[in-house]
C-alpha cells in the first residue's frame, strides 16, 4: 500500500498517558480528536468522566489502560478496574499482561487473568499489552497463543513505560503468531511517520502514540509530495 492509501486517523489510538498529564492535557486530547478524525483516544482512568462528556455525540472512543503499566495485580483488580470504567463509558480497554507469571511459567493463571476481564466486560474492546521488550522470542509467542485462548481482540507491543517499545520484528511475530485470531497493535516509541508506516507494513491494524498531530502533519505532507 502506498502512504495515500492509509486512512491515518482512523488508525491512531490517540494517547496521553504521562503520570503528569493534567486535566487541561485530557481536554485538549479530546479536542484534538474531534479536529482531527481520531476514533479512539487513550486517557488516564480518572479522566474517564471528563473525556466521555467532552466527545460525547461522536463516534469517538474513550479507551483506559486496566494493570497498567507493569500488569502485576492481582485478577480481581484488573476485573473491578476493568468494570468501574466500561460502566463510567470506556469502549476500549488496553489491559497489561501479567509478565512476572508468563516468565514464571504460570501459563493457566495468565490466561484466566485475561478471560476473567475479558468475560466481564462483554461488548467493548479488549487489548492485551505484552510488554514484548521484558519477553524472549518463545515467550511472546506463548503470550499470544495465550490471549486468542482468553478471548482477546488485540495483541499490543508495548506500554511505552518499559525499556523499549514496539518493533517491526516483534509486530510481525505477532501477527504471524495470532494468524487472524487477533489483530495487533503496535504502541510505544512511535513518533513519526516513517516509523508508523512501517509498524502497518509489518502488520499492524493499530497505532497507539501519543505524537498522533505529528504523525498527521508528516503524512498529510507525504500525500501532498505524492
């Protein structure tokens, strides 16, 4: 595909997630997706009132990060926080699997960690963050198997808050891992288009960045180039 075949917008899960992010951050978030044709916006979970309210009357989803950004909690709060936010309005929920018990071997509790979420938000969007820079080869590919198994509707790289983030390896890793299973989601250190074009080339059917104006303004820029 070349860059004016890629319907950019539509593909960027609009991001602020920074611990000093403010109020006025969210707002401005929100704004930015109704100027710009973002369908999905990422916000801190005790932001979820206030984005909800500011994009109401669009097709915008608010999404939140459920255990994140280190995915160490135990089921039950991943299922209560999951809960608390599909009922305050969040359409998406980007959940962060439990490395330690992946790398534990702790196959059977990783799984039920993502079902049991997964069964009690029927009717939204679920994301399984893997956090793929803390995994070896083997164990990203068991992560995914794992989540097709709980019923996820995404494999992600990254959450952005580790050593690295996503690469155009491990995104067709795991494409070729969920084999039309799950869609991918490639997240973390995306700034550019450059980068972003070949995180889609490799595989992926979502963008998660918080540099979603950037990307805009340089592929927009590439169009006009031809």
């Amino acid at each position: 595909m070349t860059t004016q075949d890629w319907n950019v917008p539509t593909l960027l899960d609009h991001t602020v997630l920074r611990p000093d992010a403010t109020k006025a951050d969210v707002l401005r978030l929100c704004l930015e997706a109704k100027e710009s044709g973002f369908v999905v916006i990422f916000v801190p979970p005790c932001y979820i009132d206030e984005a909800v309210a500011a994009v109401a009357g669009t097709n915008i989803r608010v999404g939140i990060p459920v255990g994140f950004p280190l995915g160490g909690h135990t089921t039950a709060t991943k299922v209560a926080e999951a809960i608390e936010g599909v009922a305050r309005g969040a359409k998406v929920l980007d959940m962060v699997i439990n490395v330690s018990r992946l790398k534990s071997g702790d196959y059977d509790l990783v799984r039920s960690d993502m079902a049991e979420v997964v069964q009690a938000t029927r009717g939204v969007e679920h994301k399984v963050i893997l956090e793929t820079c803390c995994l070896t080869r083997e164990e990203k590919i068991t992560a995914c198997r794992l989540a097709v198994e709980a019923g996820m509707d995404y494999v992600k790289t990254s959450t952005g808050f580790s050593a690295s983030g996503a690469t155009v390896e491990d995104v067709r890793l795991m494409k070729e891992t969920v084999a039309g299973r799950a869609k991918v989601k490639a997240s973390g250190g995306i700034r550019d288009w450059k980068t972003t074009l070949a995180m889609l080339e490799a595989g992926a059917d979502r963008i998660g960045t918080s540099a979603s104006l950037a990307i805009m303004a340089e592929w927009s820029a590439a169009k006009r180039k031809g």
